[in-house]
C-alpha cells in the first residue's frame, strides 16, 4: 500500500496499470509494491515468474519501469528497487491461494477467530470465493480473500514440502 503522501499521484492500482503489461509480456506478474518513505521515496517493486527471475531479469524490468516513472512529472524523485519476491512471497489474491495449494503459510485475519488474528496453516482449497485454511492447531478455517489482513509463504528450505 502507498503512503499518504503519495495520496493523489499513484495508486497501487495505477502502479499495476503501468506496470503489469510490461511484466505479462514476459511471462512475468507483479507480486508486491512496497514504498518507504524519506527525502526520496524509495519503491520496491516485487516481480515473480513460473521459472523464477534472475538479476538480470530484475535490471531490464528497473530500467523500464524507471523509463515509465521518469516520464511522470508528478511521480518525483525515488529509489527503484525490483526484485524476486523470495521462498516465503506474499500471497493475497484468489489466484495466489489456487496456485499455492498444500503450501505452508503464515497470516493474520482482519477480525479476531476463535479469539486469535495470527495464524500458521497450509492452504486446503479455493473453492469460488472462500479460502479453506487448516490451522496448526487442526481447525479448518474459511475465509474470503478479504478477511485476511496480510499472508505469506512460509516455507523452510531444510524441511521437506507439506
């Protein structure tokens, strides 16, 4: 999410507007915008592919996507950072949850269940709009996509795959 700051000049929906057709024209999404704030306004911009992404991937995608920025007068100056998402990616949409089935993760649901908002659990199934979610504890929860605050992958590289 973009700070206040950067109220009126570009939306995380904006952002992916300008960005996402570049990224899908190679095989690419955006997976996450972060901003920090500062003197410069410091922009990471998440990129993911089925077959991952290298560093040279990363510096063709910045210098176009700093191509694109620079020719917005409003935008101003910044600190352009792509990268890979990493093992344990951020994962928030429907398509997210599908295409991760099985997979550990953590999140944090927007409203308290059973008397808690912090889970660890794998992803159970996507069925129309409710996420199933089975919980260390062994409950099952189902949710909507916008019932969670915020998830991600949670997977340990020493431990084998659930």
């Amino acid at each position: 999410m973009l700070p206040p700051e950067w109220a009126g000049m570009m939306t995380r929906e904006e952002l992916a507007a300008l960005v996402g057709p570049m990224l899908e024209e190679r095989g690419m999404e955006l997976v996450e915008v972060q901003s920090i704030p500062g003197r410069k306004r410091k922009l990471r911009v998440f990129v993911d592919s089925a077959g991952g992404v290298n560093v040279g991937n990363c510096a063709e995608i910045s210098r176009e996507i700093a191509r694109k920025l620079d020719a917005l007068p409003a935008f101003g100056n910044f600190v352009l950072e792509v990268s890979s998402p990493g093992m344990n990616r951020p994962i928030w949409s429907l398509e997210h949850f599908r295409r991760f089935l099985g997979e550990r993760l953590y999140f944090e649901t927007k409203e308290p269940r059973n008397g808690q908002i912090r889970f660890n659990g794998w992803i159970e199934s996507v069925e129309g709009d409710v996420i199933r979610l089975r919980v260390e504890n062994g409950g099952v929860l189902e949710l909507s996509v916008d019932a969670i605050r915020g998830a991600h992958l949670d997977i340990d590289p020493w431990k084998g795959r659930c």
